[in-house]
C-alpha cells in the first residue's frame, strides 16, 4: 500500500512539473499562433499555424504589460506578432516598416521612408485601383493635422489613406507595421502606431498549414508549407538608389 502511494506521489509531482513547464514555456518562450485572414499574403497564408518566439523582445509578466531584458528592437522588413492597440487582447501580425522618428509616407501605393523610394518584393497589390488621398499635406498647418489625426487613430474607417498616406512622422517608442497584401490589410495606415510595449514576438516556423477553402480533403493540408524556417524576420527590403 506505502508502495503504491509512493508511486502515486511521484506521478502527481511529474503532472505537476510538466504543467509547470508547459506554462513557462507557453508565457515566456513559445506561443501558437494561426493566420485568421489575407492580409499578410502571399509571405503568410490563411490557416498557416506558427511558433511564435516571445523573449526576442524581452519577457512579459502574464496578464501585464510589464517586461524585463529586453534583448532586441525590430528592425525595418521584420515580421512583428504584437497586440491590437485598439484591442489588446487580441494579436495580429505584420511586417515593421517604420522606426521611432522615421517619416513615412506613401504615394500611388509606393513606399517612401525618409524620403527615399523602398522597394519591397514581398509586398503584394491585388487591386489595380488606386484610391485619391484623403487630403494634399501641402503646407505645414495640414501635414500637422494629419498627423495629429493619425497619432489619435481616426482614419480606422477612412478608405483614402490605402494607396496615398502622410508623410507622418512615427512617435518615439513605437512602430509603423503594415501588411504585405496592402490593398486587403488593415494596418498602421488606418489605426495608427504600434506601441512597443505591445510587441510579443516573431514567427519561428510554420508547423502546420490547413487550407480551409481546398474542396479536396487530400489538399487542405499544404504539405509544402509545413515545418518551413524561412527567416522572415531579415531585412529583404531596400532603399532605391
């Protein structure tokens, strides 16, 4: 009877541990995360399921937004998991394009960060339309209220600043992400800055890939997108000369 106490004793506590580690790996480490839409395709499709890396940008005391160590800050082309600012219990994931003090501006859907044209092979534009500017920030009095308007989030139901935006400047401890299908992705354009205290982390490998409109059972998993590391977070995007 002592015997099978014992051993009863000893499976609790390897539960126990096992639970213990599950959960520190869970709020400290790594993160599940599935893509709900299209507003990252075609680097990132609906239904690819991802390990999400959490320390890189430092470790969140659960159910705070308190952190410690923070080891790195993104950098411009990286790939971001951070909380919704309007929503911050739920997360999205985008791709970083602007730093603290970057100015930011598009122009018939063109990228231009400081002033100078980036080209991005990753970006993707399905919509062959190009939508008018909600205003010409020609002088100073407009680009101020323009980026007033922005800091403050009110062009999150404003369709003009898709393919023409700013120039706004990005403010100190935050960070301008949009999504690689920019003609379907609602973004920084529309709701305004990423805090930095908001980021979570970065994709680490895609470990499943169910595609849910495949009509053939046998093709709704992609097989050739499983346990890919295809390093998303690198910088694949450059000023033009």
């Amino acid at each position: 009877m002592k015997k099978k106490r014992t051993s009863l004793k000893k499976q609790i506590e390897g539960w126990v541990w096992a639970l213990v580690v599950a959960l520190f790996l869970r709020y400290f480490v790594l993160q599940a995360y599935r893509i709900p839409s299209g507003s990252m395709e075609d680097t990132l499709l609906p239904g690819d399921f991802l390990l999400v890396f959490k320390p890189i940008y430092g470790i969140e005391i659960p159910y705070t937004e308190i952190k410690f160590f923070q080891f790195f800050k993104p950098s411009r082309g990286d790939i971001v998991i951070f909380r919704f600012p309007l929503d911050p219990s739920k997360d999205f994931v985008k791709r970083c394009v602007g730093l603290p003090g970057d100015t930011i501006e598009i122009r018939d859907k063109i990228l231009y960060i400081n002033g100078k044209r980036v080209f991005e092979p990753y970006a993707i534009h399905k919509d062959s339309r190009i939508i008018p500017p909600l205003i010409l920030p020609k002088d100073e009095f407009a680009k101020k209220e323009f980026q007033r308007a922005w800091v403050n989030r009110e062009f999150i139901e404003e369709p003009n600043v898709r393919d023409n935006f700013g120039p706004i400047v990005v403010p100190p401890n935050t960070y301008f992400v949009l999504g690689d299908n920019r003609d379907n992705s609602s973004d920084s354009r529309f709701w305004g800055p990423v805090p930095e205290k908001y980021l979570k982390g970065i994709p680490l490998i895609i470990y499943f890939s169910w595609n849910g409109e495949e009509g053939n059972i046998f093709k709704k998993i992609r097989i050739e997108r499983l346990f890919q590391i295809p390093l998303f977070w690198k910088k694949n995007f450059y000023f033009v000369p």
